[in-house]
C-alpha cells in the first residue's frame, strides 16, 4: 500500500467524530477513509453526504483497502466483529480500537488469531484518563519498533 487509508469499522459518534476530525485537520481526503456498519445503512449514507467517504455495507471492500483499521463499534459487539476479521486483517494493517470499556487483555484474547494485537485509544471526551494514557493515545504492541506510545 503506498498511500494512508483509514477504514471505519463501526458508524456511530466515535467514527462520525474521528472522520470529521481527520478531514477538518487535511490528514486525509475523503476518499481516503472508508466506514462500515452492521445494519444501518442511513448512519452510512449520511457520513457519505457530510464527508463524502467511502462507504460499504460490507467488511471485505473496507479491510482490502485500509491500510489502518479502527473497531468503533459498542462493546456489545466486540467480539462478533473480532471474529469477522480475524483471518483477514494482514500483518502491514495497523488495528485501533476505540471501543468503550473493553480492556486491551481483552482484546488481545478475543483477537486470537489477528497478525497484529489492537492498540487502544481513550477518547478524550472523558473527564479522565485511564492510568498511564494520554488523550487519543494509543499503546501498539508491534513486532517493528513503534514507540510504546504515540498520540495522534
């Protein structure tokens, strides 16, 4: 992959926020960004109309395209979509979870079978940090040498 493409697992106000964040900041075009949900197709045709993203009611467009693949769905749902990429997220995709109150043992275990562990980010709406994070800070356990921490 030559060039960043962010896809959206999830559509709700965490996607809608970070979208909008990284298309009001030029990190990248809308095209860019690509965002997929479990059943509401209007949630994905009115982030296509706000922000012109690439939309797709199913996982497989968006996983093949996306060289950063971020959870934001609800916590409920952790584990079926967990299942549904494992096996076809590659090893070069960076993973982000965004998910609520899904600890990252969690996510390592319930990932089982994903080349890469999913960093974790605390959004920063919250009043406080949990311990040791930054806001929007993400902790990437990577073979390559990544900082431990980075904040985007």
């Amino acid at each position: 992959m030559n060039e960043m493409v962010i896809g959206m697992i999830g559509a709700g106000s965490m996607a809608d926020a970070l979208i909008k964040g990284l298309l009001s900041r030029h990190v990248l075009p809308p095209d860019a960004i690509w965002a997929t949900n479990r059943s509401n197709r209007e949630r994905l045709a009115g982030l296509q109309a706000r922000y012109g993203v690439q939309i797709t009611p199913v996982k497989s467009p968006l996983l093949e395209a996306a060289s950063i693949v971020v959870l934001a769905v609800k916590p409920k749902d952790t584990r079926e979509v967990l299942g549904q990429i494992t096996g076809v997220v590659r090893r070069e995709q960076l993973v982000i979870s965004v998910i609520a109150g899904i600890p990252l043992a969690s996510l390592e275990r319930a990932s089982g079978r994903c080349p890469t562990r999913p960093p974790r980010c605390w959004p920063p709406r919250q009043r406080s940090p949990p311990a040791g994070m930054r806001p929007v800070s993400i902790y990437a356990q990577r073979r390559e040498s990544l900082r431990p921490s980075a904040t985007l």
